[in-house]
C-alpha cells in the first residue's frame, strides 16, 4: 500500500507506518500544482491536515487512489462530493483532539474574563496598571455550547467543573448527552449566556453566528469561535465589538487564514490564536495513532 502525507504527521506515527510494511512518502507544503502531478503517480492513500486542498483538479488527476485520511476533524480542506463520485473514501480522526479544542476553548474564556492579553501587553509597555483590568469569574456564569458533540461535551464537564450553568443546542441532537446541560433552542441560548462557544461545522447557508445572532446575544456577553472560520460573520462581530455590545470574543479560526484584517487583529476586545486547537503534544500522538489505525485497517481489508 503506497501511502501520501502531505501535511507533518508525528514521527512515531511514521514509523509505525513503516514497520507495518507500507510505503510511505512524506512531501509536505506542495502546490495544488504540484499535488496533483504527486497524486498523478500513483498512490493507494493521501494523509492531509488542514493546509493541504484536495479539490477537484488534484483528485481527478489522481491515480488509483483509494482513501483520504484527514488528520483531524473538519472535511472543509476536501472536495468530498468529487472524492465519493470517483469512490475514494474520506475518514477523519473525530476523537483524538477533542480535549485540546476544549482546553482551548476555555483558555479564551478564562483570558477575556481577566483581560489577559491586555495586560500582558500592558506590562510590556512597562506600566503597571492594577485597577485597569478589573474581570470577572467564570463561575456562576452561564455558559451556551452550540453543538454538543466530543468538543462540546469536553468543554461542558470542564465548565461544569468552574461552578458554571451549561445550556447547549444543537440541532441534530433532541435530548441532552449530558444530566446537567440542559438542552435548549438557539435563540435562547443566545439570551442566556454570559459565553457563547461555538463547535458546529462550517454551514453551507452562511454564519451560524451573524447580524441577527449576535444581535440576540446578552449585553455584555462573549464569543469563543475555535471551530471553523465562517462560523462567525467577522464583520458583524467586530461591529458588535465596536458598539459594546459584546464585552469581547476569542478566535481560534477565521474566514481567511492567515487573516490579512488589521482591524480585526489589531482589535482590543480579543483573544487570539492562529488556529491551534489541536496542537498539543497530546493531540497530535493520538491524531498520529488514529490515521495509522485507519491506514493498517484499510491495508488488511485490501
């Protein structure tokens, strides 16, 4: 079985690969070009992450193909619709970062709520500013999780675990994973809650968080988006930011990546991360163990 990574996978997870007797070629940071002339040679799998674009031209110029594997958890990066009419199979690795993008997840909050980006730039400018940066406690707080899956429910026991109220909608889900989420309709949640952190996919109908939905959210309240750019309108959240009615948001993820607006970057009322919800030591050795399970599996069976 001749096997493509191009996006870094953990050694280890090379290595067991290797000595599970497949062939491996790693050729990372390639042109769309240049993936399809690579996917033009000849191999039996491709490993992605989230750089690499598998879209029409490259899979169309792929040969013998059989199995995509992203390491990791959204489609968005793959053409699926193209991959499923050429009858090459897409799997992903939903379970491995979940505790990561929680973690995450809760950093943001937990850095909003005690206004630490600012302070730490504060402190680098040389001021000491100790009554600037008067917060809040997550405690007691109500906390709204839209979409209650893996990441969802990690990110509820955690908060749980502060003392906070969780409240989670979804709409796929009809009765709450969790005794102590209650399980409630959008809209409401929007009122409710102090965060509001979003773990749904990209939809194809537009933001799940736009104009009317920001509108409906607490004075005050705060939005953490680690799951995919285009969940959230960015122009409507930097609009609600200006006018305070939102006290603040954390981005993990954006419309564009890298992002090339100052505005939203330079923006005081956020925390932000360059889309690193699952890197940890952690999540990448068992992303790494996960692929390699689907790959030794999908070897046997042929």
């Amino acid at each position: 079985m001749r096997i493509l990574v191009c996006d870094s996978l953990a050694e280890s997870a090379l290595e067991r690969l290797r000595e599970a007797g497949l062939d491996v070629t790693v050729r990372t940071g390639m042109s769309p070009e240049e993936l399809a002339g690579e996917l033009g040679k000849g191999y039996d799998a491709a490993v992605v992450r989230s750089a690499t674009k598998l879209r029409r031209p490259a899979l169309e110029a792929a040969r013998g193909l059989k199995l995509i594997v992203r390491a990791g958890v959204g489609l968005d990066n793959i053409d699926v619709a193209c991959a499923q009419e050429r009858e090459i199979e897409v799997r992903n690795t939903p379970r491995a970062s979940s505790n990561s993008v929680a973690e995450l997840a809760l950093a943001h909050m937990f850095a909003l709520a005690r206004f630490l980006p600012q302070a730490t730039q504060s402190m680098r400018e040389g001021k000491w500013e100790k009554k600037a940066f008067k917060g809040i406690e997550l405690s007691g707080k109500t906390l709204g999780i839209v979409g209650i899956g893996r990441i969802g429910q990690s990110l509820a026991q955690r908060a749980l675990a502060l003392g906070m109220k969780v409240v989670a909608a979804d709409k796929y889900v009809h009765a709450s994973p969790m005794e102590d989420v209650e399980l409630v309709r959008f809209d409401d949640l929007l009122n409710v809650s102090d965060f509001v952190s979003i773990h749904v996919p990209v939809d194809p109908e537009g933001p799940v968080i736009g104009v009317r939905e920001l509108a409906s959210m607490k004075q005050g309240a705060f939005l953490i988006n680690c799951a995919r750019g285009g969940v959230v309108d960015e122009k409507a959240l930097l609009d609600a930011l200006d006018s305070g009615h939102l006290a603040g948001a954390g981005l993990d993820v954006f419309e564009t990546e890298p992002p090339q607006d100052m505005a939203l970057l330079g923006h005081a009322k956020l925390s932000l991360t360059p889309h690193i919800g699952a890197q940890t030591a952690e999540a990448q050795a068992r992303v790494g163990d996960e692929v390699v399970d689907i790959l030794i599996e999908k070897a046997r069976g042929a």
